[in-house]
C-alpha cells in the first residue's frame, strides 16, 4: 500500500478557521503542521465538532477541515452532532483509506472515533492533553479506553489519568515545539519577567502581578510583559492600578505566535503561575528561545534544563529574583522535545 492511498482522520472539538489565526489550539497546528512536513504524501482530514462556527469544509494548509458547528450546545443536539460526525467519517471512509483515527482529549472526540474504529476495525489512539486527565471526565466511563489505546502528553498526564480512573495510558508522546519559527538572530533581553497564556483564572496571573510588585522592592524598574486576552483582563488591570504597578507590567494583548516567540528571545524570566497543565506549549517555546521558566508543576516528573520546579509563591518570587540578580547566568536554546519527533512517534502507533 502506498503512503498516497493513506488518510489519517483527526478528531478534535475546534480548530482555526483560517490559515491566519496562530492562536487557536497552537500546540495542536503544530502537530498537524509537523505530520505534513514528515509525511508529505499522507492525506489529513481534521473533523472540527465544535467550532469555527461555519458549516463549509474548507482547506487549511492544504489539509482539509470539516466543521460541524457545534457550538458547544447540549442535550438533544449534541446527540445530532454525534450523528452527523458519524456521518462524516462514514462519507471520509467511502472515498478514502483511513488508516487511523486520532483524537485531540479523551472526552467527546475520543468517544465518537473509539466507536467508530470499533465498527470499521479502524486504530483510533486518544491523545491526552490536559483538562481530561482530571477527576469529573463524564466521557471516560462511556468510551471506557484501553491503556493501549491511551497517549499521554506528558508523565504527569500519564499519572494523574491512572489516578483518577484506574487506566494507566501505553503511550507517553510529548509536546513539542517548531524550532524553525525562531528567529535566526537573538535580540537583547530587555524584558525581566514573561507570561503568555489565556487570562482566566486557572492561569493565576494575579499571582504573577503579585510576584512583581515584590520583585519591584528589590529591583524598582523591574520590567514584565503578559501576553494573552481573557475574561480576568479588567480584573487583572486593576489590581496592577490597585499596586501601582503600571510601568512595571504591559498587559500586551493577544499576539501573532510568532509575535510571541519575539517577545520570549527578549526574556530573561518566563513565568508560568497555572494551577495545572497538560504540557505547556509556550513553556517549551521559552526555553528554547532560551529564558529560564519557573512553573508550579513538573510536567515529564523529571529533570529538563532550565525549566525550574517551585512549590509555592514564596519559592518562585525567591527564585525569580535569584535569576534576575544573577550576573553570570546562562541564556541558550534549549531543546526537550521537537513536534517533528513527536508526529514520527504517533504515526508509528499506525505502523506509518
């Protein structure tokens, strides 16, 4: 069979719905962008549940997307959009040769393509990424997943899933991210402390604003950046007016990805203040564009270079200012993981 007759169906609850928004599920282009570089002759169909909000399939990259415009309604029409997902993947396997079904979280997409594998004896893998590894997973006990049909993002996905449901998954694949978005030369790290992610409150950016006004103590023209839109914007603006904080933190906006990649080559600290994660993307793309990051969690249960582990408030304000105070720290590229690995590694649980 040639790798041209092949189709990978992938299975996720949204998607971008253009080839312009980097800021939709960035972990997850990459992914798709990364099987598109190693396997050029590999057809992708991505089946979108939830959004964009269209009903017109549509061409991302030269990967096909359909989208079901869910919108994320329950009851009576969620089970119609099951139906027409069925629907959908039954029409792909009539005019392709599937040879796999991969599933964006163990929830809803993971539950339509299990089945559907089941039916059609196609492979179907679930690719734990973050929140459904959690206790509160309605979805678990209806796909009722076997280990080997499990991947985890990350060791600590791979734990707190046995944790909460007795499976422990048969696959560890990583997030990875796309060394060629760097830019070739660096520019000056001009920029203290960096956080990115969406502003909501899982992200706990107050406790990021308080770690400045701290810093700023002991260093009065201590300069940070947050880069993200969400609904704790006004809150978060507040409370850096409330602590006079307004020419020690820019409150940046959503970026262009590769915006923020520019903005992390200029930091000397990132600063990840979640509760939980998966594998954080953009943790990964600061060490590579070479900061040092301070996270609550240890995302592989293990060692990575210059991603440094704290278990409070207090430990990564005294780390944070330990870095920043430090003269002869080092600030290099560093790489744990490529996407490129990590697409070699999920095509070959489908023997590609």
């Amino acid at each position: 069979m040639k790798q041209a007759d092949q189709t990978l169906v992938i299975l996720t609850p949204g998607f971008p719905g253009t080839e312009a928004d980097s800021t939709c599920l960035p972990a997850q282009q990459l992914f798709i962008k990364a099987l598109n570089n190693n396997f050029r002759e590999l057809k992708i169909i991505i089946v979108s549940i939830q959004f964009p909000f269209v009903v017109s399939e549509y061409e991302w990259y030269g990967n096909k997307v359909i989208p079901l415009n869910g919108r994320n309604k329950s009851k009576i029409f969620r089970l119609l959009l099951w139906r027409r997902a069925w629907n959908a993947l039954k029409k792909i396997r009539t005019g392709n040769n599937i040879v796999g079904l991969f599933s964006f979280w163990c929830a809803e997409c993971a539950l339509i393509g299990k089945y559907f594998g089941k039916q059609y004896n196609i492979k179907h893998y679930s690719w734990i990424l973050g929140q459904d590894a959690r206790r509160g997973n309605r979805y678990i006990k209806w796909i009722r997943p076997g280990a080997e049909n499990l991947v985890a993002m990350s060791g600590f996905l791979a734990e707190e899933f046995y944790k909460n449901y007795g499976i422990k998954p048969g696959h560890i694949i990583p997030n990875g991210i796309d060394v060629s978005a760097y830019p070739v030369h660096y520019p000056e790290r001009d920029i203290d402390i960096l956080g990115a992610g969406s502003l909501i409150m899982l992200k706990q950016y107050d406790v990021f604003i308080q770690i400045i006004k701290e810093l700023s103590y002991q260093i009065p023209a201590v300069k940070s950046v947050i880069c993200g839109k969400g609904p704790e914007e006004n809150n978060l603006q507040s409370l850096i007016r409330k602590l006079s904080l307004q020419n020690n933190i820019l409150l940046a906006g959503e970026k262009p990805h590769g915006e923020v990649l520019q903005w992390m080559c200029r930091a000397r600290v990132f600063l990840h203040t979640s509760t939980y994660e998966g594998f954080s993307t953009v943790c990964l793309e600061a060490l590579y564009a070479g900061a040092q990051v301070i996270s609550f969690w240890d995302p592989m249960v293990g060692w990575i270079k210059n991603w440094h582990i704290v278990n409070n408030k207090e430990e990564m304000l005294a780390l944070a200012l330990k870095i920043l105070q430090d003269p002869n720290m080092v600030y290099e590229p560093v790489l744990p993981y490529s996407m490129d690995n990590s697409a070699k590694k999920v095509m070959k649980l489908f023997n590609r």
